[in-house]
C-alpha cells in the first residue's frame, strides 16, 4: 500500500517505481528538452497509441513512470508512444500546447511503425488531458480516446481538493477560472471515449469518470470492480486485460482512409 497525494490510502503504486526496459526510441516532436517520447516499437499493422502519463500534472511524475505500460503495449503488438509535457505551476496552457504538437506530430514521426490510425490514452492528470485532446485536438488519424482513472470533472476534483490542491496549482487559479479545460464541460469528442476506473481508486475516485460520462452520454464508462488508481497502467495487475480490450476495441471500430479495417 502507498499514501496518495491526497493522504489517503492507496493502491500498489509499485509499478511507477518498477524497473522496466529502456524505450526502443526516443522520438522528438519538438525542439524543446521535454519535446520527447519514449517509444516502444510493435507491429506496423496495428493503430499507433499515445499515453499520456499522469501526476496530478506536477513536475516530478514523468513519462518514466508508463515505460513498463508501454512495454506491455508493445507486447500486445501495438507500437505505444508516452511523450513528455511541461509541467509549471500556474502555467497549464504550456502542457495544452506540448500535448497538441506531441499528438499532431508523433503519427508522423513514427510513420512505418503503425498502421495510420492512433488510440490516445491518458492516465490521472494524463486522463484529463487526453479527454481534453479529444474534444479539441485530436491526432491526425485517431479513431478513440482511452480514459484511465482520469480526472475528468475538473471542478469537482478542485471542490474536493483532490491531489491536495493539485487542480489550483495547475491552474493558477480555480477550477471555474478555467472551464475551457474541464472536459465535463467541453464539446464532446467526435471519436468514441472509453472511461475505465477503479471502484476503489482512492485517489482518483470513480465519480470524476462518472461525471463526464454523464455529461457526454455516448462516450463509455467501463468501472473495474476492486481495483485502485495505478492498477490500471500495470501489466502484472488482474485488470491490464481490461485496458487492453479497451484499446483494441477503438481499433476495431474506425479505419481512416487508405487503411484497411481490422480483419
């Protein structure tokens, strides 16, 4: 067990820390330092996805934490990218803008390593912003967002104080400062959204993905009974089946043109 963020108890974080293998890759989308992304490599026939880690969008949690979910991405057969972002307090129109180039460019710069399409995941404070994405900036070729315990109803996780504070320290401000980045409030996406989320996440709790799904009623909500916060980006955890269902469920659904539907 592990104490949250928000001081409470939670699940086994061991995964953030676990040693896992190098990246295959260290792809660049931009100029800047953190304008990287590690990359495991797949199969080419598979859609390209794109993790986006989590945090509570706070500077010492980086994409390292998701190198042994990408490893088990990759070991599903899909190519699986986790780009890094900035993270300064006060300043969150800095991760906005390193989340839209890292999207519009990744598919790009690994053309040849996937199949045309992209599934764009996010975990926790990555959750919010890959539903953020969704809705504004999606990647060229994206048929689906993945939502992992996100935090999702960012005026919800500022009244609760979720992350100890982390939504104003993000922010600069209160949650209603900025209701262009609470996706519960944002246009719904126009590819599908699948939520998964631990009914014992206790950092994240499950009420922030049942907010969103009841604001944006055609996306999904896929609760994954006893599991935690960081179960869901572990590979040795009983619900990674789960997660991966997800992400080729979304491949299953949309082809973008000149590439053939799954088979």
């Amino acid at each position: 067990m592990a104490v949250g963020h928000d001081g409470g108890v939670t699940d086994d974080d061991s995964v953030l820390t676990r040693p896992a293998p190098e990246p295959d890759v260290v792809a660049a989308y931009g100029p800047g330092a953190e304008d990287v992304a590690d990359v495991q490599l797949g199969g080419d026939d598979q859609p390209l996805v794109i993790v986006l880690h989590g945090g509570f969008w706070r500077r010492e949690y980086d994409r390292t934490h998701l190198r042994a979910m990408i490893h088990g991405l990759a070991a599903e057969g899909f190519t699986a990218a986790a780009p890094e972002y900035r993270r300064v307090p006060g300043r969150p129109d800095a991760a906005l803008e390193d989340v839209r180039v890292a999207l519009r460019i990744l598919p790009i710069e690994l053309r040849g390593r996937h199949d045309g399409r992209v599934v764009v995941v996010g975990h926790s404070a990555g959750g919010h912003l890959a539903l953020w994405a969704a809705s504004v900036a999606p990647a060229p070729g994206q048929v689906g967002t993945v939502a992992l315990a996100a935090v999702a109803d960012v005026g919800g996780a500022d009244r609760e104080r979720l992350g100890d504070g982390a939504v104003e320290a993000f922010l600069g401000g209160p949650a209603s400062s900025r209701p262009d980045l609470d996706p519960t409030r944002m246009v719904s996406a126009i590819e599908p959204v699948t939520l998964l989320h631990g009914t014992e996440d206790h950092v994240v709790p499950l009420r922030q993905s049942e907010a969103y799904a009841a604001a944006h009623r055609e996306s999904e909500l896929r609760p994954l009974p006893g599991a935690g916060h960081f179960a869901l980006v572990d590979p040795l955890s009983a619900v990674w089946p789960s997660v991966v269902e997800a992400v080729r469920d979304m491949a299953a659904r949309r082809t973008v043109e000149g590439v053939p539907g799954p088979t």
